[in-house]
C-alpha cells in the first residue's frame, strides 16, 4: 500500500494533482463502466460483461435494499430524454416491476454520492477501485498530500526519496 505524508505548502507544482481532479476521473470511470454494464444488459440476455466485475462492489452494497429499488426509482424526478438507464427503470417501476435497470441506476446516484463526499484521507481506496483516477506516475509510489496555497485545495503528488 502506498505511504501518504502531509506537507504544507506553496502553490501546486506540476507533479501534483488536485484531489478534486481524482474524484472526478473516479466518477467519470465508475459512469463509463456503468454505461457498458447498461449496454451489455440491454443487448445481451446472459453472460458477464466487461465492466461487471468493477461493478460488483457496488452492486453488492446496493442490493440489500432491493425491496426499495421501485419507490427509490419512483422518487427520482422525471429523467432527461437521454439518460436511457434511467428512461428504463423508470417505466418498470411505473408498471411495478423489478427490473435490472433500477438496481444500476440506484448503484450510479449512491455510488456517485459516496465519491463526492469521500475526502482526501480516501486516496487509497479510490486509487483501489479505480487505478486509472490517478496518473501513471502517481501509482505504486509513495504520495503526500498537502494543501496548495493560495486556492485552499488539497493536492496529491508522489514523495520524493
């Protein structure tokens, strides 16, 4: 597991990434493998897609609550013409029916909640679940963190020996 220290400090350098930045490369690669997971199930009747195995921690954590997957659905305003996931759970809900879609897109809005809100002592598991949030040159090295100065963001960069 990587070391992560914390220094203070000056404005960010160029080997550093604003973990703002993570959490949005994380978001962006958690709704890319859940639109290929929606795709696949929407064209294929069985068999694993490529993005379910990056899925199925999150699928696990949602599923408990499977009886509210319908009301949660129902509760979600109206969605726009192109949120095709949403589109679907919605109209299974309305006919009181479970469906696949519900479960992917409940896992999207609680999983996509849980990033935003994960802060910076988070590096580890997000750098867990998704290697790609960071640059190359920041996984498998020791990383500090620090707060750049004058805009007040936390920043990652790798440590230097």
């Amino acid at each position: 597991m990587n070391q992560i220290n914390t220094k203070n400090g000056s404005a960010p350098r160029l080997d550093e990434v604003p973990f703002e930045n993570v959490k949005g490369r994380s978001r962006w690669l958690f709704l890319l493998a859940l639109s290929i997971e929606a795709a696949h199930r929407g064209s294929a009747s069985n068999g694993a897609s490529p993005s379910y195995e990056a899925l199925l921690p999150f699928v696990r954590a949602v599923t408990a609550e499977r009886e509210s997957l319908r009301e949660f659905v129902l509760s979600l305003p109206p969605p726009a013409q192109d949120d095709l996931l949403a589109q679907q759970a919605r109209a299974q809900a309305e006919q009181n029916q479970y469906h696949w879609s519900q479960l992917l897109l409940q896992v999207r809005v609680a999983e996509l909640r849980r990033i935003d809100d994960w802060d910076i002592r988070c590096i580890h598991q997000l750098m867990e679940i998704f290697p790609a949030c960071v640059p190359r040159r920041l996984q498998n090295v020791p990383l500090y963190c620090r707060i750049a100065e004058p805009s007040g963001e936390w920043v990652v960069g790798p440590c230097r020996t």
